[in-house]
C-alpha cells in the first residue's frame, strides 16, 4: 500500500510537479485542459465532446477550445463518429501519450523526493 501523505505534501507535491512542468519549456495547459488530457487518457474511450462536457460540467465550446488548443499540440485528435455524425469523438496520439508518461514520471520522481 502506498505511503499516506499529508495535505501540506500533497500540496508541496502538486506545486513541484508544477512548476516543473512551467519551467520544461513545453507548452503549458490550463488546469481544464490537464483535465480532459487526463480524462482521455485514463479512462477507456470512447470520448466525445458531448461527453467531457458533461463530466466536467462546462458547455461543448468550452471543450471545443480546449481541444482546439491541444490538437495544435498534438496532444489530442478529432474525428467525426461515423456511427453518430452529430458526435465528435477524441483520440489520442503518441504525442499525447508520450506527454501522459512524462507527466507520471515527473510524479513519481517528485513523489520520491518528498520526506515522508
């Protein structure tokens, strides 16, 4: 079982991830970005716009700058859903993915450095 960490560790933990990531000279993503990133990633597809506004309770052009924003990254990709042509689905992409494991891995060694 992992070790429990306190509120000022969590906290400590999410600002050197942070500001780790600011200073890697990627692109930064807003917190509703990291979200549907994350979202899209963790949680099994499929994923449409519709969708993620729901989950995260803001309106589809809201998603839809978000991902407008990352498909320029190359973080995310958009396709129409030929089942549905009303419904956008969201892909994802090695790019994205590679990101995703830079993420965790900036995580877990940051995690490590925490005295516990």
């Amino acid at each position: 079982m992992p070790a429990e960490i306190r509120p000022s560790q969590a906290l400590q933990l999410w600002h050197d991830v942070t500001f780790d990531l600011v200073r890697d000279g990627r692109a930064d993503l807003s917190a509703r970005q990291m979200a549907i990133l994350l979202t899209v990633y963790l949680e099994p597809p499929p994923h449409t716009v519709r969708g993620l506004a729901g989950r995260l309770g803001v309106t589809k052009p809201v998603v839809t700058r978000a991902l407008d924003t990352m498909g320029r990254l190359g973080l995310l990709s958009r396709r129409r859903d030929e089942a549905d042509r009303r419904n956008v689905l969201i892909q994802r992409t090695l790019e994205g993915a590679l990101a995703i494991e830079h993420l965790g891995d900036a995580i877990v060694a940051r995690y490590r450095e925490l005295p516990l």
